[in-house]
C-alpha cells in the first residue's frame, strides 16, 4: 500500500511539475519584462498542432477590444474602447468583473481626445493589482486584481493633449510607463509644447519615484522643441544591467535655428547617424537604455534621421510646415530583450522595428548598433507598429505598409500592396521570409510566436487571424472572428486570446467580442 502511495504522489509531483511548466501568465502587452510577445514554455501549440486550433469560447463585451489581454492564474482582463474594463474566467469566458473607469476613477475624459474615459493598453499585473493606463488624462491607475476595486491613480503629465497609450512594466514592486500625446493631430498654429517622458511609480502607493524627459524643457512655449512621445508596446527590463529600455517617437516641433541649419545643409540625413543640426540631449526616434534606480540615461541612439511631423503638414498645401524628409518614423514599440549566439559569441542586444519598416539591433551595454534591417516599406502607419516578437532565433514583425507601397516578398518575390509579416535571423538581421496577407489588408497588430507558430490578425473588415508557420511562414490555420483586427494575441496553456474591432479609423469595421482559440 506504501509503494502504491508513493508512485502516486511521484505521479502528482511529476504532473504538477509539467503543469507548472505549461502554465504560462501573460502579464502586460510584451508579456514580461522581456517585451518579447514570446510564449515561452508553451507545448500544446506548435505548427504540427496549429491547425487544430478551435473557437473554445467568445465573450461579448459590447465594444471594440485592441489591447492584448492579459493572462494571470486562469483570469483574462482588457480593457473596451467604450470605457470598461473586464476580467473573464481563462476557462469558460464567464465574467468575474467589470469596471465602467469613469465611475471607478471619477476622472473624466480630455475633449482633446475623446467623449469617453478609456485604456486603450493593455493591463499590467502587478502582484495584487492590476494597473491601467488612460489613454487621456495622463493617468496611471491601480485596482485590485481579484475584485477591481480602485486602490490609487496618478496623474503623469497635466499637458492637455497627454495621455498614456504604453502597456507598463512591473518590477520589483515599481511600475515603469512612458507619457505620450495628441498634440500632433493640432492645427498649425496650435502646435507644440508636450514633452515625452517616462516614469517609475511605487506599485504600492502609485508615488513617482523618479521621471524623465526626452527634451529640454520649453516652458510651455511653441517654436521649441517638443514630441517625443514614448508610446508603444512595454519597456523591458535588464536586470543584471539595471536598465530599461525604451524607444521614443517624431519631433512636433523645433526651434527656427533648426530649421534653418536644415535648409542649409539640404535636407541631408542619415538613418544610422544622428542629424547634425539636433543637439544630442533631443532623444526623438531613439533607444534608450535607463537607469532603474533613478531614471538617468545610461546611452541612447538616434535612429532614422530627421524626422519632424504633424498631421497637418499630411496636406501639402499647408504653409510653414517644417523643413525636411520628416518620414514620421516613429519607434510604435519599446525594445525587445534578446541574447544570441553568433559563431561561438554571445551578444546582448535590443531589436525594436520602426514604422519606416527598419528593425535596428542594438549593443544592451553600449547603445552600439550591431545590424539594422529593412523588413518592409514604411508608413504613417507603419511599416512596423505596435509590437514585433522574438523567440531568440528569429526576430518577427508585421508590417502595415499603412501607405500601400510594393512589397516585394521574400523568398519568392511576389510583389504585393498590402501588409505582410517578416521573419529575420536573430543574430545578423537576414530577413528569412515574409508573408503578404490574402486580403491585402494592413498588418497593423502586433505578432506573438509561441512554440514555432506566430499569431496574428488582418484589418480587413471580415477580421481574419492567423497561425503561421514561425520557420516559413506558411499560414497553418485561420479564423473569420467578424470585424477588423487591430490588437494583438496573448498566448497561455494551449489558448490563444484575442479581440476584434476599431471603429475609430473609417475603413475598419466595428467589433464586441474577445475570442479564445484552444487546441482540443
């Protein structure tokens, strides 16, 4: 009888050791502090079982749904673009809570933006609390993780066009977020004065501990420099560094001097080479590599060369509109943290993917640039946005190509006008393949790779998403949810979460559910 019970406690120890294993918690937009979007661990999805792939609930939360779910011990939270934030049982998509933010935070929403008071990042878990971001006012706010009761906010920034649209980091009871903005959307003569900048935040108290800012302070003047918002994805955190890592967004605006010096040199810039008419201390388009403790840069790169823009200089007719190329080559994604192994050496680096379509790879202790790529044609709408994703021997991204440019694809050189994926080898940047979507819709949601398949979505208005095969990108298995895809998937013990609809852009259809696709 003795022996009888000590195979079965051997049996539970080994299941709850494999258990464990599978049990995989997706904790902000990357996932980790990783910002990898990477399933690490997962087993029941792979490219052999993919096509498997069945519709095991949907939960009708009422509103279009972009954020990336987040994932923790068998609960499922996102927030709506209707102003609600919701946590679903992982198992079954039955409602544990739901939060109306206006009523729980007694904010209200900045007219610069919006009707409605609404996160439009993804939830961090954070220990008991899950944090939300508002996506106007600058707000950071802590609720309960089991209940949603509110437990503290924060106001970031007062700027009247600043709002948060970064899925946060947590670590080691500290929460880290950048401050983005509207301000660009100004007219002409409105624009600019907001200033990006990025923040540490006590997890318990929601007390700032430190932040800093990508500009010299304009004292609320225009004619000076501003932008450089902070606004994609999660930063990523380097512990035996003591760094996180960020990437930042376009000028708004700079000093006339600028301008001029602009002119005088023609307009010449260099991707690789920071622009001798910026001063160094201007951190627009850049990485960055932070201090934890308090907030100082350690390095940083400029990357994709002058580039001022708003969205009123899009009409050429417009007078006064800044000098330049100004591509609006905006960092739409925090970098990913990645080691490889290149014949025998091992590098540490940062890989984000731009929306002029460049991926850049940086040193993590230097800032040095080891390779740069260009995935695919650039846009204002990207080229790469919102979140590419790695596994460490690939690097992965969509691209939008938001502009409908020839993308020509790789390896068969098919040439198509809509948004694809591409896989790029970790290590040097070679671009492996790409992959045109059918409908020759924009790619605009971020990827995920788990176990050798990488998800992802279309915003064509039927809102296809897919499994692809993560070594050719060979498309396993897809799925009509309704309405256009425009967030992205997180991936958990053999389910993959996601929502659809994003009625905010006019060609995009409308949608209300959150979808879980799990292997039988």
């Amino acid at each position: 009888m003795a022996h009888i019970n000590h195979r079965i406690l051997l049996i539970s120890v080994i299941c709850w050791l494999q258990c464990a294993i599978s049990v995989r918690n997706w904790a902000n937009h990357g996932g980790d502090i990783f910002n990898n979007r990477y399933a690490e661990g997962e087993k029941k999805i792979s490219p052999s079982t993919a096509p498997r792939l069945r519709l095991k609930w949907k939960f009708n939360a009422g509103h279009d749904i972009t954020a990336t779910p987040a994932v923790y011990n068998g609960v499922v939270y996102f927030p709506t673009w209707d102003g609600h934030i919701f946590a679903v049982r992982q198992l079954d998509g039955s409602l544990v809570w739901k939060k109306n933010l206006h009523n729980l935070t007694g904010l209200n929403p900045t007219t610069f933006n919006s009707t409605i008071l609404l996160a439009r990042a993804n939830p961090t878990v954070a220990g008991d609390k899950l944090i939300v971001a508002i996506y106007g006012p600058a707000y950071v706010v802590a609720v309960r993780r089991a209940t949603g009761e509110l437990v503290w906010k924060r106001q970031l920034d007062k700027h009247p066009a600043s709002l948060i649209t970064m899925s946060g980091t947590y670590y080691n009871r500290a929460f880290y977020v950048g401050v983005s903005s509207l301000e660009e959307a100004s007219s002409i003569e409105n624009c600019c004065t907001f200033r990006g900048s990025f923040a540490k935040l006590d997890i318990k108290t929601g007390t700032v501990l430190w932040q800093t800012y990508m500009l010299p302070d304009n004292n609320g003047r225009r004619g000076d420099y501003a932008g450089a918002a902070i606004w994609g994805s999660s930063p990523s955190i380097d512990e035996r560094r003591n760094h996180v890592y960020i990437a930042t967004g376009n000028l708004y605006s700079v000093p006339q001097s600028v301008e001029d010096c602009q002119v005088n040199q023609g307009n010449q810039t260099v991707p690789t080479q920071p622009d001798q008419c910026i001063a160094p201390d201007i951190h627009y388009d850049s990485i960055l590599a932070l201090d934890l403790g308090s907030g100082r840069i350690r390095w940083f790169r400029q990357l994709g060369g002058y580039d001022v823009w708003f969205l009123a200089c899009n009409d050429p007719s417009i007078p006064n509109c800044p000098q330049g190329p100004n591509p609006d080559a905006d960092f739409g994604e925090a970098p990913m943290m990645l080691t490889v192994n290149t014949n025998g050496t091992r590098k540490d680096m940062v890989v984000a993917v731009q929306k002029s379509g460049y991926a850049w790879a940086l040193d993590r202790g230097n800032g040095n640039l080891l390779w740069s790529t260009e995935a695919g044609p650039g846009g204002i709408g990207g080229g790469g946005i919102w979140g590419a994703a790695t596994d460490t021997r690939r690097v992965y991204t969509n691209i939008a190509n938001s502009n409908q440019q020839n993308f020509t694809l790789v390896p068969s050189k098919n040439v198509t006008t809509g948004g694809g994926w591409v896989a790029m080898e970790a290590g040097r940047g070679k671009v492996l393949w790409s992959t045109a979507l059918p409908d020759k819709a924009s790619a605009s949601g971020p990827v995920t790779i788990a176990n050798g398949v990488m998800f992802a979505g279309s915003t064509y208005g039927t809102g296809p998403v897919y499994a692809v095969d993560a070594a050719s990108g060979e498309i396993l298995w897809s799925y009509v949810t309704g309405a256009s895809v425009y967030g992205g998937f997180a991936v958990s013990q053999g389910c993959a979460f996601v929502g659809h609809g994003y009625r905010r852009i006019p060609s995009f259809t409308a949608g209300s559910f959150l979808f879980a696709f799990c292997i039988n």
